[in-house]
C-alpha cells in the first residue's frame, strides 16, 4: 500500500530545496509554496496538487498528458497533478514553475525507509 501523506512529504522536501521557495498556509487550508511571496503551487490533500504554469506551459503539459486540467479555473494558468505512486514524483518534479528559475537542480527525491 502506498503512503500518499509520505509521498507528499518527500515531494516537499524536494520543493523547499528550490531556490527562493517558501512554504506557507494556503487561504483554503494545506500548504501553498511561494517565491517572493507569489504563490506557484499548493496541495489539495497528499496527493492532489494545483500548479501555476505560463499558458504555454500548461497547454503543453496538458497535451502531454502530464497534467489534468484545474477544476474551478482551467483556462486560468493553473493545472492539477495527482500523486498515486512514487513513480509520480519524476513527473511532479518536471512541472517546475518558472518562477523558480526554470532550473533542474541537482536533488533528487529520496523515499524515506
């Protein structure tokens, strides 16, 4: 069985390494992640996160099939992602938003025994 809470946490770790990202408490609950101050990314549980890509980007990841379409505000800029399995967190990690630079940094996620 699959712990989507540990998932989410290691996924966190990895995001708070980014450079320049904060984390703070989203208005709706959960956590949203921020560089200077400007929210990129928030979570709706463990496994349900809402990413902030150009509109480039997220038609892009949308036709790729990386990203599901943000349900209140699709056309918005806003994408979502699931996390099901730790298989997920390769493909969470390459919807990096451009606020942080657009940079793959040298970490990797590690599952945590």
């Amino acid at each position: 069985m699959v712990d989507q809470n540990k998932l989410f946490e290691d996924l966190k770790i990895w995001i708070l390494q980014l450079p320049g990202v904060t984390q703070a408490t989203h208005r709706f609950g959960g956590t949203e992640f921020q560089v200077e101050g400007l929210e990129f990314m928030h979570h709706h549980g463990p496994s349900f996160l809402d990413i902030r890509l150009s509109r480039i980007d997220q038609a892009t990841a949308l036709k790729k099939g990386t990203a599901l379409p943000q349900r209140f505000a699709p056309g918005a800029g806003w994408v979502s992602f699931r996390i099901e399995k730790a298989e997920d967190l390769g493909p969470a990690k390459e919807l990096e938003h451009p606020l942080t630079g657009n940079r793959k940094p040298e970490i990797s996620i590690q599952t945590h025994q």
